[in-house]
C-alpha cells in the first residue's frame, strides 16, 4: 500500500548532517521512500573515510543509542561481501537491529528484504514506519547537539 505520510521530506535529513561534517566514502542517501513510507522501515547506511572513523562510529552509536524518541536507535556494523571491501554502518531501530539479519550474513542494508521486516513486525509495521520517520527530524537535530565534528 502507498502511502504519504510526512508534511515535511525529512528523508535526508540525517544523510545530509553527516555528509556536510565528516568524509564519507559510500552513503545511502535516503532514509525512507517518501512516495511509499512502508517501503522499508527507515534507516542510513554509509562508510567514513576520516583517519579517526573508528572513534566517530562510537561516538555516533553512544548518542544514538541515548536518544529518546519514538523507537530506540543503534548503529550496526554489518558484515561486508566476501569478494567487496565495502564496510557500511548502518543507524538503524534498535527493534530492526535486534533482529538479527546482518548477522544471518547479509553482507549490507541493500540486501535487507522489507518482507522480513513486515514478517518481523507483522501487524505494527506500518505503526512502527510511521513512528521512526516521526523520529527522524528531531534525531538529527540531537545528534548536532551532541556530536563534536
């Protein structure tokens, strides 16, 4: 079912906070599709190419996952594909993460299948859709509070 939900496109939002203060090597800009928000739940994945990443990515996944919002957020780290050296994080729901996929071998979010989410989620897919891009505006302006670039 498509569906417009948001009155404000905040789809980049966080893609374009980062991207503006850090050096970025690969990004998935969009969150979320804003022509059908139950496309996939929301999430951004991306690699850094700063010499101090590795303390970024800590930094980024403390704030993260102190933020108080609708769902609770993380930054995972997934796997990469045998014959890639692609790394990307990914800031995801925690709800999302906790799922396990990345874990099951999925070498990065592109191969994230939104019917395992739906499966996963079953009737509070939507709900839950709706409730992570409602986070994501105010998410981004409290990572730029508390991140120092």
């Amino acid at each position: 079912m498509k569906e417009t939900y948001i009155q404000y496109d905040c789809s980049t939002e966080l893609a374009d906070l980062i991207s503006s203060n850090l050096t970025i090597s690969q990004m998935r800009r969009t969150m979320f599709h804003v022509d059908d928000i139950y496309s996939r739940v929301p999430k951004l994945s991306f690699a850094l190419q700063n010499s101090d990443k590795e303390s970024i990515y800590s930094k980024l996944k403390h704030i993260l996952e102190s933020y108080k919002g609708n769902v609770s957020w993380t930054l995972q780290y997934p796997k990469t594909k045998k014959h890639s050296s692609r790394k990307l994080y990914v800031i995801i729901p925690l709800k999302i993460a906790n799922m396990g996929l990345l874990e099951r071998g999925f070498a990065d979010i592109q191969d994230y299948n939104k019917n395992t989410e739906i499966g996963f989620l079953g009737d509070e897919y939507e709900d839950f859709c709706k409730q992570a891009i409602n986070d994501v505006k105010h998410l981004s302006a409290y990572i730029k509070s508390n991140m120092d670039w």
